[in-house]
C-alpha cells in the first residue's frame, strides 16, 4: 500500500505542474513518454505496466540524472522485476464544472477545472488485480494577469 501510495501521489504531482490545457485536443501521443506531455490533458488515459517515470524508463531502473551518457541504475540496486511488474499506474482527466451543491459535474465543453484521478494497481499471483491507491484532485486555471 505505501509504494502504491508513493507512486500515485508522485505521478499526481508530475500532472498538477504541468499547465493548464487551452482548449484544444490533446497532441500527446500515449505511445511517447510523459516529457512529452505539455499540458494536463495530453495525461488523459495514460496508462503503464509496470510503472515507468516520465522518460518511459520503469521505475527502479533510473540511473544519475544528467549523466552523459545515459547509465541506468546497476542491477543489484534494482527491485525485483517479478513485483515491479504487478503494479500498473493509469490516469484519468475530466473536463469538470461546479454543480452548486458542493460537488462537480462532468461535462464535455472546455472549462476552467479539470479532475485528476491518478490509481494504481496491482495483480496479485492468482491474478486477482485490486487498486491499492487513488487520488483525485481537481486542478483550476488561473489566469495570468499583470
């Protein structure tokens, strides 16, 4: 529970710094890693197995940032590949609106607010998958005035 905890609520940060989308259709293709994603609504329907960091590098694995060139981290310091590869990780992004009753409605226009909702699973050796952390954070636009 604690890793599925940590790997939501990293995941979850990574979406909240990213700006907010201006309306369009998302540009981020799900085949490219996360760096590529450049505003909250190109995380729309992400989804890895096992989890990866935003370079598309399964976690565990990442070397010393900013290493030229790229050394990724030695075996012997790496989790089991066998547990890694029973978490998976998905994202869901709704376009949201107040509801006037202290909750929100989801709608299919371009609004200022936009819900989060990060999960992780994990599938167990009979196969049994159970999501072991959520979170759902709504994210608003605010706007730049000078």
């Amino acid at each position: 529970m604690t890793i599925a905890r940590g790997l939501a609520e990293q995941l979850m940060d990574e979406v909240a710094g990213t700006r907010f989308p201006d309306g369009v259709t998302p540009r981020a293709s799900h085949s490219l890693p996360r760096a590529t994603f450049d505003d909250v609504d190109d995380f729309a329907g992400w989804s890895a197995s096992p989890p990866v960091d935003r370079n598309g590098r399964a976690i565990g694995t990442e070397g010393i940032a900013g290493t030229v060139p790229y050394q990724s981290r030695p075996a012997s310091l790496r989790p089991a590949a066998s547990i890694l590869n029973r978490y998976s990780q998905e994202i869901q992004v709704e376009r949201v609106q107040p509801n006037g009753t202290n909750g929100w409605t989801v709608v299919s226009q371009h609004t200022p607010y936009r819900r989060v909702t990060v999960r992780v699973k994990y599938t167990d050796a009979r196969s049994i998958t159970a999501t072991l952390a959520t979170i759902s954070r709504i994210i608003a636009e605010v706007k730049y005035s000078p």
